[in-house]
C-alpha cells in the first residue's frame, strides 16, 4: 500500500533545534544558526529511508491567528515566543524544502495539525497509508487502522521514533482515539492555555469519559440525576459547563479544513540538485552533500570498461584480493530507483578497482560486507 506522510513542520523544527544545543549549535559563515535544520533533515531522511512513502507533504503554522483565537482570546496565550535563533530558520527550512521539490502547506486561520488532520483522511480516502511525524501527542485522536502518528524522540544522542496506532492509543488510554477530545475537553490543556474544567486531571477526565462515553452523555446523566459523580468534582463539572464544550472544541483538530487536496503535488519526486548542493553548501552541510554525492556526477560504466578489464566476484573473493589494501579505489554504479527515495536513485553496484583490473560487486548481494569496507576507518577510500 502506498504512504502518505504529513510531517509537522514547526513541531519537528522545535525539537530538532533544542536536541542540538550548547556547542553543537551549527552555524553558516555568517554566523546563521542551522541546528533545527540539519536537525530536522536528520530526522526526514530517516523517516523516509525506513517507510519509503510516495507522498510527502510539510505542514507549518503561520504567525496570524487562528479561528481558535477568534473562539478563545486566551488561545495559547502562555507560551512564550519563538527564540530568534529558531525563528531565522524557519525560511531556511522551506528554502531547503523547496529545492527538494517537497510541497509545503500552510492555511490562514488554521494550525498545522488541522492540515494534519485533514490529509490523514483525505489519504484514507485514496486508500493510502497514512503516517503523521509530529512531537504534538494531541495528534494522537487521528489515528485509526490507516493512520499512524509517529513520535520522534532524542535517547542517548541518537533520535527514535514510536508508533502509535489505533490499537496501541487503546492500550495505553484505554479509550478509543477520537475519544482523547472528550478528555480534553475536561481536563484542557496547559501548553495551549485551554482551561477545562478546575480541578479535572488527566487520571479523572479519562475515568469519566470511560464511564459515559462523551461530555454530553456526561451532562445528560448530572442533569437527570443518573450520574455517580458527587462532591466538589460534580460541582466544578456542573459550574464548569461551557468550560468543558469550549476546551473540546478548542482541542478539537479540524479533519476538514479548505486546503489544497492535489496528491500528484505531493508525490516525491528527485530533488533540484544544484539547487541543494548550493544551499547545502552555505549551510555547511557536508555530511548530507557526501551522503547523497551531490558533488560527483555519475561516471557512465562505460567509461569504466574502456579504461579497465572488468570481473564479477563474491563478497569472499573481494576480501582475499582487497583485506590487506590500505587504498581503496572505488565508484558507485546507481540506477533510477523504484522504492521512492527522495533521490531518486540507489546503488546497483560497487566497482573496486586494482592492479588495472575493475571487480564489481552486486552491491544487494554483498552490501554486510560492503558496508565492513567502507566503515573501516583504516582503510582510505578514495573515488575514481
């Protein structure tokens, strides 16, 4: 089945660039600040290596205020604004995405998870697979037996993500995802400033929506006398009611906002490479430009057979003629692939060349032994 993936742009952004802090704050010769950036690529290229998806789309919030503002004035009105060595990265991360050819999407008067939102089920509907990377566990009442929500976590300097499914949300709530805006509503939400209702936790919202379902049927049994709920907690409950319909609504991501629906805009499609490769450059991201060859131009393999006497050989054979080479003189053979990478190319083949003899190795066959070679630090490799 193919994928659909929905990152969350600034949620992503914002964990990348506080999991690369202090003195591993990355800079351009400027002296612009790019930790959230390489961050971020970081963690989209991995996503993309493991799942492989067709279409990928980068949600962002914009500066304006959304509908939920117009609703509540105090919407999010604790957080504080973002650190300015954030907020000069956000242009360079659509600079990046841009010549990556990767759709970005943003909608006045609705977040980022609204846009979320609505794409998890407009790729059901054209029966894709549906995978939203976001740090926003409010996400979370999306999922269902289609949509996937994936939380990007930082363990030990490395990055790892965790799934969560339908299945997964109702063990460990539960409650069925779509009922997680119920809770909300009760127990609002301190990082948006969504007040619920006094004196709800977590612990009580989740018992009572296990028992009644919902907020109305909630109401409906106080009001018929037919609820167990007594004391304090039924009096904030009974004081708190417009609380507890405006906090669901207010934590309520919108699955049908107006944004554009187009999937042939958001297939994966091969990067603007000397586009990249320039911003890589001013970036100083030399890892990546190695990564993906953005500085070597593929040498025809014909070009190879005129020079050099060419010979097929096993992963064994390799390592009796080459386990006592300090230089190793190597090409890449690549080929249009078709997994859907962002590049849209893989390696086919391995040419190691001595002795004016060219060995070439089935780069699938051998690539445990191939990837022992060039991870050998002794061992200088050099491109031909």
């Amino acid at each position: 089945m193919d994928k659909l993936v929905v990152i969350d742009g600034n949620s992503i952004l914002n964990r990348a660039f506080y999991g690369i802090m202090g003195s591993k704050m990355l800079q351009t010769a400027d002296g612009t600040y790019t930790n959230a950036v390489y961050g971020f690529l970081t963690i989209m290229f991995k996503l993309v290596e493991d799942l492989q998806p067709k279409y990928m789309v980068v949600a962002f919030d914009l500066k304006a205020p959304t509908k939920r503002h117009e609703m509540y004035k105090e919407y999010k009105g604790t957080r504080h604004g973002m650190p300015d060595e954030l907020a000069s990265q956000m242009p360079i991360i659509k600079e990046v995405l841009s010549a990556m050819n990767i759709a970005v999407l943003t909608k006045e008067g609705y977040e980022a998870d609204d846009i979320l939102g609505t794409l998890s089920r407009f790729g059901e509907s054209n029966g894709l697979e549906v995978v939203l990377l976001t740090g926003d566990r409010d996400s979370f009442q999306l999922a269902t037996e289609k949509t996937i929500i994936r939380i990007p976590r930082t363990k030990q300097g490395k990055t790892e993500t965790e799934n969560f499914d339908r299945e997964k949300i109702i063990e460990t709530y539960g409650i069925e995802p779509k009922a997680l805006i119920e809770v909300k509503g009760l127990m609002g939400d301190s990082s948006d400033n969504i007040p619920g209702v006094p004196g709800v936790g977590e612990k009580t919202a989740l018992n009572l929506i296990k028992e009644y379902g919902d907020i109305d049927n909630l109401y409906a049994k106080i009001e018929s006398g037919e609820a167990t709920v007594k004391g304090k907690l039924l009096e904030n409950l009974v004081n708190n009611k417009e609380l507890a319909y405006l906090s669901r609504t207010l934590g309520t991501i919108d699955v049908d906002s107006p944004i554009e629906k187009d999937l042939s805009k958001f297939e994966i499609v091969e990067w603007d490479k000397k586009k990249v490769l320039e911003l890589f450059k001013t970036l100083r991201f030399n890892k990546f430009i190695e990564r993906f060859g953005l500085e070597n131009e593929d040498i025809p393999t014909q070009s190879l057979e005129d020079l050099f006497e060419m010979k097929s050989i096993s992963s064994k054979e390799t390592e009796e003629l080459f386990s006592k080479e300090k230089n190793i003189y190597y090409f890449f053979e690549k080929v249009n692939s078709n997994k859907n990478l962002i590049i849209k190319q893989e390696i086919k083949n391995v040419y190691l060349a001595k002795d004016n003899m060219v060995y070439v190795l089935d780069f699938e066959t051998n690539k445990d032994y191939i990837k022992i070679i060039f991870e050998n630090k002794d061992i200088l490799k050099v491109r031909i």
